[in-house]
C-alpha cells in the first residue's frame, strides 16, 4: 500500500508515513494528497527579478555580466501587473511559495503605482514576497566614470543616442520616502517590503549611509547585489582601499536584517565579517555560471562557520524555466568537493532553501507547503527507503510539484493555479510585449553597439580578460 510521506525537515532525518490522509496532523486536513505523495515545506526563491517575459525571449542572450546588462535596455513595455502575474504564477506552479523580487523600474515617480501592481499580482496568484525596491544614484553604464568611458568605443551617432537616455537621479531623501510610501500603503500581510540598492557599485557612499540609517530607524531589510563579477571586484577594491564590506560594516550596514546576492567574488575575511553580522548570502548558481561572473565560495563559507545562505534563480534556471529544484540540485553539485565523506550535505540546501529563505523575505514562522508526487520518483527503486531528501537533489524537478499551500491557501493544484487562468494571463502580457516590437527593433543597433564598447572598454582594464 503506498503512503503519503510527510518531512517536516528535509535532510535532517526520514519522513514520517501515514496509511490515510486523515491520519496526518490537523494542520494538513485540507490538503489534497493522494497514496505516494509526499509534503513538505515549500522552497523560497531568495532573489530574482520578476521577469514575465523572460530576457532570452526580449533577445538579451547570455554574456559577460556587463556585457549583458545594455540587452536590458530592449525589455518591452507591459503592464507592472501582468508582467508580475505570469512571473509569480510562473514560480507557483512548480511548487515554489515565495519570492523575494528585485523590482526592475529605475522611475522613482512611478514607484508607488508600480510596486502597488506588483503586490496585487503577489496577492492574486496568492505567493508570499519580499518587495526590494531599486535606490541607486550612479550610472550603471561603467564602473570606473559611467558613460563617459564608453563614448571613445561608440559612434558619434551612438553617443548621441545614448547620452540621451542617461537618468537623472533623484534625491536620496525622495528615493527612501517612496519606499516608505510603497511599505505604507501595502496591506497584504505575505509582503513584506525593502530597501534594495542595486549594488555598490550604483550607490554614492551618501546613498548607502542613508540606507543603512534608515533600516536601523524603521527596522526594515535590506536586500542588495554585492560583487558579483570580477569587474566589480576590481572596481570596487580602488574605490574601497580597505575592502567594500569592511566599509558597509563602518556605517552599520552589515546586520542581520541584509541580504546580499551572489556573492562571487566574496574573499575568506569578508565572508567571516558578514557570519559576525548575521547577514544572509544569497547564492545564484546558474545565473553566475551564465554570466560568466564565477562560482560563489559556498563551501568554503560552510567550512568556516561562514554566513547563513540562500537560494534564488535571478530570473534564470538551469534550462531557463525558473526551476528552483535544479537550481537546488545544480548547488549541491557544484559544492560536492573531491573527498571521501561529503561536506556540503542534503540538510544544508534544504535548510538554505527553506529556513534561510524565509529570513531574506522576513517570514521565519510561516508554515507553507508543498506536494511532490514522490511515487513518481520512486517508481522504479526497489527499495523505499531511501533518503527522501537525496531523492529530492538527485530527480526533483518543477513537473513532479502537485501541490502548493501558502498561508492555508490552495495556491496550485495538478501544475494549475487555482486563482488564475496562467496561460491567458501569459497570452495576454506576450501580446503586450509583440505591440512594442517596432520600438525595439529601433533600439537593437544602438544596444549591440553599447555591448560591443562594454566589451572593448573592459577589455581595457589590468588584468581583466
């Protein structure tokens, strides 16, 4: 007779079997499992973008971080709301509850209005999100000057075009009311809103001070990117001669109320520094290995009693389908090691998937969870007893997730969301996107050209390949 399996804590020992679904705790008297299903607790995205319409799908194809990031300029212009909706719905029908998303708008003015839609859409696909809202007051072109740099790399007509879109940043003290705007006009209690400078790299020394008072001040968190690619690593060593984080520790950003993202190029003291603050780092494994930024030093971290980590898909997945069980699966990997005993254990990408990922969206005490239809994974062993969770990292993937409860919710049912038609909504918001095609074939020269000098003015750069 097949049972249903319930693991409460993947990695950490077996799950319990029950005969019939009524035997299970009355917390799961809703829950729709059947004979060889498995529950657990739901993973959390720890970081991405929100990307409906994926960044291949708007021509952005692989490169070097930097390189890569002018093919953003091509994203077509939907609806905040739609492009959210088929982001999250995306994520909740492979099982996943909660997201911790980097708002893309660089528009201050439209920022209230924006994040507003992004919440509705959270709330009507029925996830749990942590809302980072972008701050930055330097230009994102280059590193070392901004645009400037690029200009002896580009045509006079490509300047021209360029110098033309370059922002003008607004005030600090405006950037940190809109956010605390966004955060008092939400009442949906699975939101929970941050401050989210992009990256130091993006932020006046002003900017970050002023973050780092204001979390302290409204107990908020903070979710950032930090050295992400060997170019920012080098650039932000000359800009801080006595190491980025070191600095962030000396105005009190470093807390346990931050979160940072990828993390590559992280060195063995800043990590130690961030464990003796409590901050999270978020690992993004696939995202990184596309980007050619690198493979972040999670198990050197672990070795060390490093920082507590987490997982997140940045937008991308192992097959570009925003699957956080690969994604588990590839970090697991990735951090196996060459000895006889394994280090970097099951319990360890469970725990980062599930506890820690909780932390970075600040929802600790939250019990959602998720159905895998576990008979499918076993089908052929001959025995059936096995670890559950090495099963997991080993043949887990976003098609074998039947179920998905979120705060007593049925969230998805099957692979289909119980709130929502996703493939109108998907239709709908692809219909969006085609409608701004001529547009963007307009900006496509112009941003193949910003690549090239990207390319060529990195290039320039002491030992930097």
């Amino acid at each position: 007779m097949k049972e249903i399996r319930l693991l409460k804590s993947p990695g950490h020992g077996p799950a319990a079997r029950f005969d019939r679904l009524t035997d299970l705790p009355s917390q799961f008297g809703a829950v729709a499992a059947l004979p060889g299903d498995l529950i657990m607790p739901s993973p959390v995205n720890a970081h991405d973008h929100g990307y409906g319409i994926r960044t291949l799908d708007f021509g952005a194809a692989d490169d070097a971080l930097e390189v890569w990031i002018p093919g953003l300029r091509l994203r077509p212009r939907t609806d905040a709301y739609l492009e959210a909706l088929v982001a999250f719905g995306r994520l909740a029908r492979t099982g996943v509850g909660a997201t911790m998303h980097c708002h893309n708008s660089l528009n201050v003015d439209r920022l209230v209005d924006e994040a507003g839609a992004v919440i509705r859409a959270a709330g009507d696909v029925g996830i749990r999100l942590g809302l980072s809202c972008p701050l930055l007051d330097h230009d994102a072109w280059a590193y070392d000057g901004g645009p400037q740099r690029l200009r002896p790399f580009l045509a006079e007509e490509d300047w021209d075009a360029l110098a033309g879109t370059i922002p003008r940043y607004v005030p600090i003290q405006t950037q940190l009311d809109a956010v605390e705007a966004v955060a008092a006009a939400n009442t949906n209690p699975l939101i929970d809103v941050q401050y989210g400078p992009i990256g130091p790299q993006w932020c006046s020394n002003a900017l970050l001070e002023a973050i780092a008072e204001a979390s302290a001040h409204h107990d908020r968190r903070i979710h950032m990117h930090l050295l992400e690619s060997p170019r920012q690593r080098t650039w932000l060593d000359r800009r801080f001669p006595e190491g980025v984080v070191t600095y962030l520790d000396k105005i009190g950003f470093l807390s346990p109320r931050l979160a940072v993202a990828h993390g590559v190029q992280l060195r063995a003291d800043e990590l130690e520094l961030l464990a003796d603050r409590g901050v999270q780092v978020v690992s993004n494994p696939t995202a990184n290995l596309r980007l050619r930024s690198g493979v972040a030093p999670i198990a050197s971290t672990i070795a060390r009693g490093g920082p507590a980590f987490a997982i997140g898909l940045d937008g991308t997945g192992l097959d570009d389908d925003q699957d956080l069980w690969r994604e588990m699966r590839l970090l697991y990997l990735l951090h196996g090691g060459r000895g006889l005993s394994r280090q970097f254990t099951a319990h360890m990408i469970f725990d980062a998937a599930i506890k820690v990922g909780r932390q970075v969206i600040n929802a600790s005490e939250v019990q959602d969870f998720t159905i895998v239809d576990y008979q499918a994974l076993i089908a052929d062993a001959l025995f059936d007893d096995v670890d559950e969770a090495e099963v997991l990292l080993t043949r887990m993937r976003a098609g074998f997730a039947r179920g998905l409860f979120v705060a007593g919710r049925e969230v998805m049912r099957d692979g289909k969301l119980t709130g929502l038609d996703f493939d109108a909504a998907l239709s709908e918001l692809v219909a969006q996107a085609k409608a701004d095609l001529p547009r963007l074939e307009r900006q496509r020269p112009l941003v193949s050209a910003l690549a090239a000098a990207t390319r060529a003015y990195y290039a320039t750069w002491p030992g930097i390949d």
